[in-house]
C-alpha cells in the first residue's frame, strides 16, 4: 500500500489536495520504475521475468493480506501458465498471511546472492511486528533455476524509530563493487542500505544509512526510490521522492543522490524535478541515464486553493537528460506537447506510472506513459498509455508514437468505467528477441480484481499481434474482495 500515490478504483471519489500531493481515496500501491541495470531473470532461462502486485487480496480469509506474482518469460511472453502466486502463507516465506498487510504491493529485485538467479525484495509495510502495529517486514524471495522459492526476513536495524519498515524499496550496486545492494525506506527521512550482497541467511556485507532532505515521520517518509546510473560511472545513483522541507506546503520535490566508492553520498545530493514516478534510461543514446518524473496532478481549480508548482493541466512527464557531472538539462512533455496523442483534460493523471526499454532495438531507451484517469468515448477512468520513442535529440514527441486503450483493436477487454488501464506498465525483453514488450496493469478491472495485458514488440513497435490478458484467478489470487492484480511490478 503506497502511501501517496493511491487510485481510486472503488468509489471514483474526487481527488483532493492533501500535504502538496494529489491523493485518492481507495488505499492502492504503485511505485516508481526505472531501467535497471539488467532486466529481472529469476529462473536464469534468459527470458525476462516480471513480479506484478495484488496487494489488497484476501489469503486464508484475511482481506487485505496480499500476493506478489512471478510471471516468467517465454518465447511466447508471460502467459499465466507457469506462473507462480506468493503470499506469507505460502511455502517458505517467512510470516503469517494478516489482515491488511498488504504484502507484495513494494518490490525490487536483484541478485543479492550473486548466484546468478535474480531475487525479489518484498515488503509488508502495514505488518505489525512484535507488538509494533505497522511497523513492517521486508524479505527476501529467492531465485533459482525453478523460479522464485523460500524467503528469508531482512529486519529492521531500529524499529522504535520509525514505522513502515519497507514502504519503498529499491535495488542497484550503489558502490560499484559487483555486488547487488538494497536500500530500504520507512516512515523516516532515513533510508538504510545494506551492502555488499546479503545470503539466505540474513548476512549482509555491511549497513549504512542515508538522510536526504524530506519530511520524516507520520505519513512522511520517501515515498519512492528509483536506481539507476545518471553520471555514467558503472555506479547506481538514486533518485529518493519525498517532501521538501522548506516550503510551507511540503510539496512533492525528488533528489538524486550519487553512487560512489563508499555508496551513496547524501554530501553531493542534487534537487531535480518534481514527480512522484520516476524512471531513469539513456533516451539520447549519450551513455548517460536520464531521470524522468511523473507530474500527474493539475493545477489548483481556483485561486482559494495554492497550486503545486510546475503543475499542468493533466499532467506531465519531465526528462531530466544525465552527464558526466548528473543531471542538468530538462524537458517536459504534456499530452499538449507536439503530436503526442489526446489532449491535457483534469483529472487524466498523465504520468503518474512510466516506464524506459528499447522497443525498437535502436540503443535509444523509449518511454511509456500512463493516463489511467483518462475518459475514452464518455467512459470515465478507463485509462490509456501513450508510448514515445528516443533518439538522439531526446524524446520524440512528434512521430512514432503510439497510444493503446481497451477499445484499441487487438488490444484485449473493452473501455469500462474505473478499469484504470495503465495503473502500471512494464518495459521488458519477455520473449528474449531483444527487444522490450509491454504490460500494463489496471487495477480496476473487473471491479477492483485488475488484470495484466501484455503486448509484445514486433522488433519495431508495440503490437497488439499475440497480445493477450492475465486475470486475477488465472495466476492464482483469490477474486474475494479487492485484490488490485496489476497495481505495482518490481523495479
């Protein structure tokens, strides 16, 4: 259950401004995405595999408990067969399936054992620990040449000081040693990172800690990591989302912060633009990752109300392009911007999910953003995703692009109210022709058990040709409730 980034699929209720950021009122989870420094393999077959999110589903009768799902690749893509549901009642995995703990919604992988399998960094943030009502859990599911099996808990170093231990989560070697690190957030401005590799034993290289200027406490906290390497150095920077601290709204502001040597150095942080989603790829093909933001929220109705700084008229993505020395130049992008496809209309929340992969195999990372507030044909929230490709001078916004609906022919299911397609996407090589295919979540299907749709890359574009979709109960989540299937995927 992300803290600040929530879809109304339920009731459809009005957003409202609340501490600087756009929030809604069903209690959903997205978190941000990013290229990451190799694609997710868990079974070591060189397919790309994914981990999507049914975070509010019921297990053994607990509401709100939740499932991680393992869909692996294929030379036919992800389909459901073979694909594997998790919760902390299954087999190995440490912990009790409780109400509202809401496992699975926070994920990251890495290969964290270095045995070339990679693993899959889970939290319960709402999981009350010894006594401490959500004070939460992190662990670890890992991989093998069958996939994703057995667990092992990550615990708290502190935790009297803060609560919602795992509320993000995010991998990388932040240090460049050869080791995969994991830096974990709460609901304090303090994140830890625990380095050098950690075994199934718990064991981990070494700790340290982080404090980037956000608001810490309550509802505070990051509220997204997104790892990736900006300044080119074969280091993983990260981009921490949280409050800024020195404005009296507290509205939304991101930093990056730099790998080093000896990891991450909160000393050079850098203030870069705002957006809850965040993802960093190399759009320009200059060697250096570039940091997008998702803006998704409008600016205020009338002048009774403060507007959030930069804010546009249905929001807005922001390329933010990488150099030797981090980020400098930016670029925004609108669904007002050149030919890129709709228009700016309130309540749209365009950006507020993306994703960066070569979809054409050009060596330009392309960008896929959401509109999951979209009204199609006077459907209200059916949501859409627009895909823009890279090139040498940045994101293209006036040819190439592509926009996808439920209506769009090939593409499975229909325009329905609150459906919220695009409440996640995913760029990845699925199907091992080097070339990144899409999926996209939408968490309000079938009122509120949420799908997966993938559609693959025909080596130039997104296609609808074999396109199919994933329904709760064909990946083996409970339909009891509001399981969400499709709201968050592992980054």
């Amino acid at each position: 259950m992300h803290k600040n980034l929530r879809l109304a699929f339920a009731t459809a209720a009005a957003a409202t401004l609340t501490g600087g950021l756009l929030t809604f009122s069903a209690a959903t989870a997205t978190a941000a995405d990013s290229v990451h420094h190799h694609e997710a393999d868990f079974n070591g077959d060189g397919y790309g595999d994914l981990a999507y999110s049914a975070g509010s589903s019921t297990v053994g009768g607990k509401k709100g408990a939740g499932n991680i799902v393992a869909l692996y690749g294929s030379a036919n893509g992800v389909t459901a067969t073979g694909s594997r549901s998790f919760s902390q009642n299954s087999t190995g995995v440490p912990g009790t399936a409780e109400t509202n703990d809401y496992f699975g919604w926070i994920n990251a992988y890495g290969d964290f054992n270095s045995d070339g399998y990679d693993d899959l960094a889970v939290s319960a943030e709402a999981e009350d620990v010894d006594g401490d009502t959500d004070g939460g859990t992190v662990l670890i599911l890992w991989g093998s040449s069958s996939g994703l099996s057995g667990g092992t808990t990550i615990k708290d170093p502190s935790p009297s000081s803060h609560d919602r231990w795992g509320s993000v989560l995010a991998a990388g070697d932040f240090d460049g040693d050869g080791t995969e690190d994991l830096a974990v957030g709460s609901s304090s401005s303090t994140i830890y990172v625990f380095k050098g590799g950690i075994s199934k034993t718990g064991t981990y290289g070494g700790r340290y800690t982080i404090k980037p200027a956000i608001q810490s406490g309550g509802d505070t906290g990051p509220l997204n990591l997104t790892a990736g390497d900006v300044n080119g150095d074969q280091r993983t920077d990260l981009v921490v989302d949280g409050f800024e601290t020195d404005s009296d709204y507290g509205w939304n502001t991101n930093f990056y912060v730099p790998g080093t040597a000896s990891g991450l150095d909160v000393d050079y942080a850098q203030e870069v633009k705002r957006g809850v989603i965040t993802g960093i790829g190399d759009v320009n093909g200059d060697g250096y990752g570039d940091i997008v933001t998702g803006e998704h929220w409008d600016p205020a109705k009338d002048a009774s109300e403060p507007s959030i700084p930069e804010s546009v008229t249905g929001g807005k993505v922001t390329v933010t392009y990488g150099s030797a020395d981090g980020p400098t130049t930016t670029a925004a992008v609108s669904q007002n911007t050149g030919n890129v496809p709709g228009s700016s209309e309130r309540g749209d929340w365009f950006g507020s999910e993306l994703s960066l992969g070569d979809i054409n195999g050009d060596g330009y990372q392309d960008l896929v953003v959401t509109a999951p507030g979209e009204n199609l044909n006077g459907v209200v929230n059916t949501g859409a995703v627009t895909v823009l490709y890279g090139s040498a001078s940045g994101m293209n916004t006036s040819s190439g692009y592509q926009y996808f609906a439920q209506s769009t022919a090939g593409v499975p299911g229909s325009d329905e109210k609150n459906d919220y397609f695009g409440s996640e996407v995913k760029l990845t090589d699925v199907n091992g022709d080097g070339t990144s295919d899409l999926t996209v979540g939408a968490l309000g299907e079938n009122t509120g058990n949420g799908s997966v749709t993938y559609l693959p890359s025909d080596g130039s574009k997104i296609t609808t040709t074999g396109a199919r979709s994933l329904s709760t109960s064909s990946v083996g989540v409970s339909t009891d409730a509001y399981p969400q299937f499709g709201a968050n995927a592992a980054n």
